[in-house]
C-alpha cells in the first residue's frame, strides 16, 4: 500500500517507472558539463538523491539518477547555488539489457527544479535512452536520444 502511494508520488514530479541495473561512474565530488540552457557550465556533483549506503561508501550516481549539484562556473547568478540535477551522459561503460555497451564522451548533467520540470529549455549533445525513459521532461527537450 504505502510502496504504490510512493510510486505514484514520484510519477506526479515527473520521474517514470523503475530504474535499470547502470553501472554508477559518478563517484560524490565529480565534476560534470551542465548540457542545459540554464548559465551553468561546470557542475560539481553532492550527492545522489535517495542514495542509501553504507557508512564511508561515497556515493556515487549513474544515468537517470537524480543528483544534488553546486555549480562550479557559469553566469554569476547561478555560481555557488545548489540545484538538483538529472545525469544525462557518462563516461564509464554501462550495459544495457539487450547486451550493447554504451559509454559517452563526457559526464553530462540537466538543472531541474525540485518538483521535475526543467529549468532550461533546451539540451545540447545526447541524451541516454535510459534518462530519456525516466524523465519524460527530458526526452521532450532532446535532440538527440541514443
């Protein structure tokens, strides 16, 4: 009962179904490029949202996580905030469950809001189809989705 009001609660801020077995390349500390409209530039990752772990573990997030992010460079109004964000691209291999591996060329991350919506209008470069499928927000905004 309680485990299908959650799900319906994180259905409503725009995140979709259950989340792949990824391989997490984003260890707590990592930088990423911002591939959004929103100012920012470089992003330093925090931590993973809903991340339960064991005590020293680092966190670490993959694609499709939604993660907590300061901004490192970019616009001077959007520097030494924290956001949430949603990692895009990654460059360490993950396998997909038809047996293909994909890596990326660069670790890539969208700003979104705390309800889901995103704050730019627009993403740069690849989306990861597993991103894509998880946030439909983030799929709409696309250009290309591999």
């Amino acid at each position: 009962m309680a485990a299908r009001a959650k799900m319906r609660a994180l259905v409503a801020r725009g995140m979709i179904g259950q989340k792949p077995k990824i391989s997490k390349g984003l260890p707590a500390g990592s930088i990423l490029r911002c591939t959004d409209n929103t100012g920012a530039r470089k992003l330093r990752l925090i931590q993973v949202m809903g991340y339960k772990g064991r005590l020293r573990r680092v966190p670490s997030a993959a694609v499709g996580d939604r993660i907590t992010v300061s901004v490192r460079q970019g616009t001077p109004d959007m520097r030494k905030k924290i956001f949430q964000a949603v990692v895009v691209r990654q460059r360490k291999p993950y396998r997909r469950a038809e047996g293909v591996w994909v890596q990326f060329e660069d670790n890539a991350a969208v700003i979104i809001t705390p309800d889901g919506e995103m704050k730019g209008s627009e993403i740069r470069g690849p989306v990861a189809k597993e991103a894509a499928e998880r946030w439909p927000r983030i799929a709409s905004a696309a250009s290309i989705i591999v």
